[in-house]
C-alpha cells in the first residue's frame, strides 16, 4: 500500500526527548530501522511505518507517552484508559468531555479547549487535559457538564454555520521543540476525534502560533483544510455536528488500535469523507494495477467522482490541495518505498510512475531530495539502514 512518506525533521523532534535525557538514541533508530545517517540529510524521507515504529521506541525507552517532551511525564497505558474511558459514550463530544474528565486527574500536558458557538467558533467553553504528547481537551455546548445531554441538538446551533473549535491554551513557544509538540496535539486529537466515530472529519481550517517552519507547505496535507501561522492561538475548526455523531468503537476495536498505535492515529485514514482521500487512493490503486501503470488525469479521476473537472479543482482547492499536488505526492513517495525495497530498477520505476524519460524521472526525484535515485538508493544500504518502507512494501 502506497502512503504518505514522514520528513526527517520530524524524526529528530521525536528522539530530541530522548536525547536531552541523555540516552544512545541510535539503538532508537536502529529498532525502527532508520539510518541514523539520514538525520544529516534535510531532505530524507522515512516510511510512515517506520515513523511509527520509532514513536513506540521512544515511548518504551522513556515511560512517557509525552516522548519526554512535557513538562511532567503521561506514564504508558494513560491513553489506553482513556480510551476506554470513551467507548460507552453515546456521541463524539460526550466521548471529548469525558477525555477531559479522566485527564484533568493527571497533571502536565498542554492545555485544551473545545468551544462551539457561531462561524467563529465563539461560545460556550471547558477545559482539562488529553493524550500524552498528544492532548488536553475540553468540550462545552452550554449543558451541564457531565449529564451526556445537548450533543445531539448541536447540529440546530445555526445548521451548516454552527462550529465547534479546539484549541491549544497553553503557549508551547517555550517548550523545546514547540512546533513539534503543536503539530502532535492537534493531529493526534483530530484522527482519535475521527476513528471514534468511523468517519474522518474534514476542519475548516488550521491555525498555530508559532512562525511559519520550514515545512510550512506540509501542513495542508496533514491537515487537508487551509493553513494559517503567527495566529493568537493554535486551533482547528470543524462543523459542530460533528460532536452528534455517534461512536463506533468497541474495545475488540481499541485493543486493535491500540496494537497498531501510534501507526492508525498519525496517518490519514480514509474514511472516504474528503475529496482529497479520494483522489489519492484513485491514484494508488492505478499505480498498483497491473499491467503498465498508468496515473489518470484530472478529467478521468472527476469522472470516476462523478464531478466536472472544475468542480473536482474548486472542491481540492477548498481542501488546501491540487490534483498536481496529489499527483505529485503520490509518485514521491512510491519512488522512496521502492529505493528503499531495493529490488526494482530505476528505469522500470521510472516507467510505472508514468514518466517517459528516466531524465524526467531523475529530475523529478532530485526535487523531492536533493538527491538522485541511485545514490538515495546506496546511501541508506550502506549505512546499514533503510530511509522507506520494508522490503515489499510501499509506504
């Protein structure tokens, strides 16, 4: 299965914990086999697996679902109660208050607040804490807290222009690695908010505190909504009947999530709820059909959707993308899992990616890089690694 590929300045900021604690972390990198010489290359690129894997590894090595990067350590297993905690909750927001609750018995962490109310998201509002590096929520709709009553009237709070906003309070600016930690939060909350209810929630929009990075242009796939930085506050907004929404889950269903952690809340699970999912698993299952690959066009790819090509460019836009974009995240990261796999010439990927030229194709993946596909190739094997997926598989 192809997927999205994890930059590696992602992977220094979650061994930064480790590291100032004063612990090896190249046995960290070794166990989730990423060669610690990719840490010098800006540009390298790890399987979302992997990333995966080394989330756990830190996570083990120092008893904190924080990753050592709060201010006091959320022991492992917190988030496996709070889960739990969830599953008898009749609705999404009744499961957020209840996050909140068992949290707020646990000091440390980034402080929440969820606050729903008009397009701007003003209303009422509560607080308390969340997921190890990952959450404090709080949820308010202006019913008694506790009595589970008011999530399923949200969706008459003004129909379509009702939103619901969460919010980080606390200003990690200060923390070491704050943007990291602003990320984390709120992806985190995001994909846990949506694997309760089955459904991926699409936000209106994204907003942080801290300056644009350096990967600023990353944030809108992540997010798959518009991207704002330097706000007065880091916040996502989402229509607010989403809080109605039912879960889903059962614990058969945590215990397996819980296996797979943190691998199911850091990826983007197609629910098949935005356009953008859509578009991207068209384009996966082309690259993997057989015979002679080939990427459809916009035009084929609306057509499959049942939308005109302008409507499939407009609904994209809305969701921060493009089709090129898509098109051009999707080869990326193909031709990384297949370097990495090690057993497929370049020539002949070059050909299943669609480009017609291995000139183009050489090009192409030096703009992704910095770097061309036979040296990409070498340079993790030597050093007795790997920078994408395990053999035969895409990442």
């Amino acid at each position: 299965m192809t997927g999205p590929t994890i930059a590696v300045h992602h992977v220094r900021a979650v061994l930064s914990g480790a590291r100032r604690a004063g612990m090896d972390t190249v046995p960290l990198l070794q166990a989730a086999r990423i060669s610690p010489l990719l840490l010098g290359d800006e540009r390298a690129r790890i399987s979302a697996d992997r990333f995966a894997r080394l989330v756990k590894e830190v996570q083990r090595a120092t008893g904190d679902e924080f990753l050592g990067l709060g201010p006091l350590p959320s022991r492992r297993g917190t988030f496996a109660m709070m889960g739990l905690a969830c599953l008898g909750c009749p609705d999404l927001g009744t499961a957020l208050e209840r996050a909140v609750r068992f949290y707020g018995l646990f000091p440390g962490g980034p402080e929440m607040a969820v606050t729903v109310g008009g397009e701007g998201g003003a209303g009422a509002c509560s607080d308390g804490s969340g997921y190890g590096a990952a959450s404090r929520a709080g949820y308010g709709t202006g019913s008694a807290a506790g009595t589970g009553s008011g999530y399923g009237a949200v969706s008459g709070l003004g129909a379509a222009s009702a939103t619901a906003e969460f919010s980080i309070r606390t200003d990690l600016r200060p923390y070491p690695e704050a943007t990291f930690l602003a990320e984390s939060v709120m992806i985190i909350w995001h994909r846990l908010s949506s694997w309760l209810i089955g459904r991926r929630i699409p936000l209106r929009h994204a907003r942080f505190a801290h300056p644009a990075p350096a990967h600023a242009h990353e944030y809108e796939l992540l997010f798959g909504c518009a991207v704002r930085f330097g706000s007065p506050r880091t916040a996502a907004a989402f229509d607010a009947r989403w809080l109605a929404a039912p879960v889903v889950r059962d614990e058969a269903a945590l215990t397996a999530m819980l296996r797979r952690a943190p691998a199911d809340l850091l990826s983007r699970r197609e629910y098949g709820t935005t356009v953008t999912e859509r578009v991207r698993r068209t384009l996966v299952l082309a690259l993997r059909a057989a015979g002679p690959a080939r990427l459809p066009e916009a035009a084929e790819v609306a057509a499959r959707l049942a939308v005109s090509p302008a409507t499939l460019r407009r609904r994209l836009q809305e969701e921060g993308t493009s089709y090129r974009r898509l098109k051009d995240a999707v080869r990326r990261d193909a031709a990384i899992s297949s370097l990495a796999a090690g057993r497929e010439p370049i020539a002949e990927l070059a050909a299943r990616l669609g480009f017609s030229e291995d000139t183009a194709f050489h090009r192409a993946f030096r703009r992704w890089t910095g770097t061309t596909p036979g040296a990409y190739r070498r340079r993790p094997r030597a050093a007795g690694g790997a920078a994408g997926a395990p053999p035969g598989q895409q990442s």
